[in-house]
C-alpha cells in the first residue's frame, strides 16, 4: 500500500504526547517517507539523556550507516514512547535511500538563544498585527473556546484574506517572489478559514473556501495538515454529503487515504475493515476528543 508524506506525524502523535507532535510538525518538513520497515526515529546515543541509556540496547533496530553517523542508532517503532516524551525537537535525517527523523533532547536554538527569530521590522508593524483575527479564530478553534465570538472574528479574518489576495491585471502579469508569497499565504488562509467555518457548522461556506484552493495546495505541506481537522469535523458533525463531496476526487482520497477509510466505514459500509489501523486510531482519538469538548462547551 501506498505511504503518504505524513504518516510518520501520525506514529509521533501516537506514541507520544499531542503536544509533542505539534512539536515535531513545526519542526520538521513533511515530505518525509517512511521506507524503512524496522523504523523512523534516530537518536544519537551519545546525546541522550542519561535515564534512556539503559534501554537503548534493547530499543534499538541497528546502527545507522555509513561511519560518520556511528553514534546514532534507528529505534523501533512500538518503542518510542520514553523516547518522544523527552523530545524538545526533531530534524530530518537521510542515510542512503532511507530518510528518517532524528529525534533531538535540546532545543536547536538552544546553542544560539535569542528573544525573536528574526528582528521586528517597528516601521512595518501593521503587517504583524494583520493577521490577528486569523491567529485568534485559530486559537480559539484549538481550545474549543469562545465560540460565538469567533463568528465575528472570522468576518474580520476573511477581509485579512482579500487584502493579501493578488490581484493579476492580465494573463500576461509576470508574477514574481512576494507576488507568489502572497498567493500561497492567500491560500493558506482559505484553508484556515475553511476549518474554522466548519467548526461553526458553515459547512457549506467551509466547502467553498476549500474547493477554490484546489488540489494540489490541499496535498502541499503545512496546508495538508490543517486540511485533517476539516475532514474530522465533517465526520463528527456527520456530514456525509461533503464528505462524498471531497473524496470524489481521487487524488484526495489517496492522499487522505486514512480518514478516507474512517468515512467508508462510518458512512458506506459498517463491515468495512480499515488498513491503516495505526493512523485510523490516533484520528478516531482525535475526533472523540473533539466531540467531548464539543458537547461540554455546548
């Protein structure tokens, strides 16, 4: 069966703590593979702390090679969990054909603290600020808070979108580096947005915000992953008719193949009898999480 860019985030998110995987997420691009049947996670053993060594003898699948990489060893799957408890980041990893995740017990910028990422630009600062709406709708969405006042956010949000939208005058618009910054945030926000409506039960204004985005954004990055709470909010608020809606398209069914699966069995078929039983669990966790919160807030 085909793996998706993403499958090795659901493993994380299960073997450890959420937050941990929201860690990881951030951390790491996701077009990572997972190829190599013995494991996905590296560590290097000189570098762990002191109360993992005991168990990294019996933990470990193999050295990984060539020489260079004597001191890190790939971990099985099913033993994760001590490991990614302690996590503070994680990098990509490449060993010949095989790309992993290196699982990394300091922070990266630990080495080099400092208070911002990159200096604020004080003359600018309407373009920090621009996006509020859209950090306050998410953040409300991601603590099932606020709910009501979020439907008035998302108005505010929305005009946010349409200033960044590009506008091209003709056919023959050359479109160039902050032109396509702009595009891809545009569409980025459209996603966002799309999540947030659905959270609202705006499910057809949710679905409209998602088709206009394409395919192909929905399959790209940090996008593909928001476009998972959308789907799950479908399923928990039951609505078959855009569920049917999104899976028509066989690119997106195959690149969501988990949740797919989840819709089959939920809404098609009850014998149906899921593949991808790992990932299918960390979502069903997900989505019954949610409706708790959901009917608690209610």
């Amino acid at each position: 069966m085909e793996r998706f860019f993403y499958d090795w985030f659901e493993i994380v998110e299960e073997q450890s703590d959420k937050n941990v995987a929201i860690l990881a997420i951030n951390d790491v691009e996701l077009h990572i593979e997972v190829k190599d049947p013995n494991g996905f996670l590296v560590v290097n053993v000189n570098k762990i702390p002191a109360e993992l060594k005991p168990f990294i003898d019996r933990d470990s699948v193999a050295p990984i090679v060539p020489f260079r990489y004597r001191n890190k060893v790939l971990l099985q799957n099913n033993k994760l969990s001590k490991y990614l408890a302690l996590a503070k980041a994680f990098k990509e990893h490449y060993s010949g054909d095989f790309e992993y995740v290196e699982v990394l017990f300091k922070r990266k910028e630990e080495d080099n603290p400092s208070l911002v990422e990159h200096p604020l630009d004080l003359k600018n600062l309407d373009s920090l600020l621009g996006n509020a709406p859209l950090f306050s709708c998410w953040e409300s969405f991601r603590t099932q808070d606020n709910k009501g006042a979020v439907a008035q956010l998302v108005i505010e949000a929305e005009k946010v979108m349409n200033d960044k939208s590009i506008k091209l005058t003709d056919d023959h618009t050359v479109v160039n580096a902050k032109m396509f910054g702009s595009f891809i945030m545009t569409l980025e926000i459209k996603i966002f947005l799309a999540v947030i409506h659905a959270w609202l039960k705006n499910f057809q204004k949710a679905r409209d915000l998602m088709a206009s985005t394409g395919v192909a954004p929905m399959r790209f990055g940090s996008m593909a992953t928001i476009v998972r709470y959308y789907l799950e909010m479908l399923m928990v608020y039951e609505q078959a008719y855009f569920l049917a809606d999104f899976f028509s398209n066989e690119m997106l069914l195959k690149t969501y193949l988990t949740h797919y699966e989840i819709y089959k069995q939920d809404f098609l078929d009850p014998d149906f009898v899921c593949t991808r039983i790992q990932q299918v669990s960390v979502v069903r966790q997900r989505m019954e999480d949610f409706r708790e919160r959901d009917a608690y807030d209610s």
